[in-house]
C-alpha cells in the first residue's frame, strides 16, 4: 500500500497547512465538498464513483486516487470502480489515459485483481 501511504500523509499533512490558515473561505469549501459525498438520497458508494469520474475526466491525479480510495472504503468492487473508469475514459477520451493508467496502481494496491495477466 505504499503509494496510497504516500498519498494520504501528503495529502493529510497539506490539509492541515491549509485548514490551520484559520481562513473561513477555505475552511468553507473543505465542509462543503466533504459534505456533498455523505449518504443522502444517493448514496455515498455512488457519489464516490461519480467524483471518481469528474476527476478522471478533469485528470486530477490527487483527486483520482482520494475517489478510488473512498470508493473501495464505501463499498465499491473492483468491477464497479473498473466500469467507472471506463465512463470518464468515454467522456474523456484519451488524455484520460495516463491518468488511468495511475488510478489503477491505487486501484491494484486496494482491490488486487484475482486473475490478472
């Protein structure tokens, strides 16, 4: 797991340099963006999936491996998160490529593939 390791202490640790600004905008933002992924009349596993494919297509590699992570966290197979992938790949087209190529390293470090090649 060591690049998802990686990922969340950087992640965490800029968090905290943002957060710890005390600036009300940011800290605005961070509430807003963590609430908008909570259970609701959809739930969370999907919302999950669907950030996962905003960010594909937007090719946020940070925000790539936080949705894979949460979507595994939130239930979401291999399959699910595999046909998520394909989605931003269509509507992304092919710059989406090399960021698929990184969410599967998150994604084989989490939910390893029983038969792959």
């Amino acid at each position: 797991m060591k690049k998802i390791e990686e990922f969340n202490e950087r992640r965490d640790k800029g968090n905290k340099a943002i957060l710890g600004e005390d600036f009300l905008p940011y800290k605005r933002f961070f509430a807003l963006d963590s609430r908008a992924y909570e259970e609701g009349a959809i739930p969370e596993k999907y919302k999950e999936l669907m950030g996962l494919v905003g960010s594909m297509v937007l090719r946020c590699d940070d925000c790539i491996s936080y949705h894979v992570q949460k979507a595994a966290d939130a239930g979401s197979s291999r399959e699910e998160i595999r046909e998520a992938f394909n989605i931003a790949l269509v509507i992304g087209g092919s710059i989406v490529i090399p960021h698929l190529r990184r969410a599967f390293e998150i994604l084989d470090e989490l939910l390893p593939a029983d038969n792959k090649i």
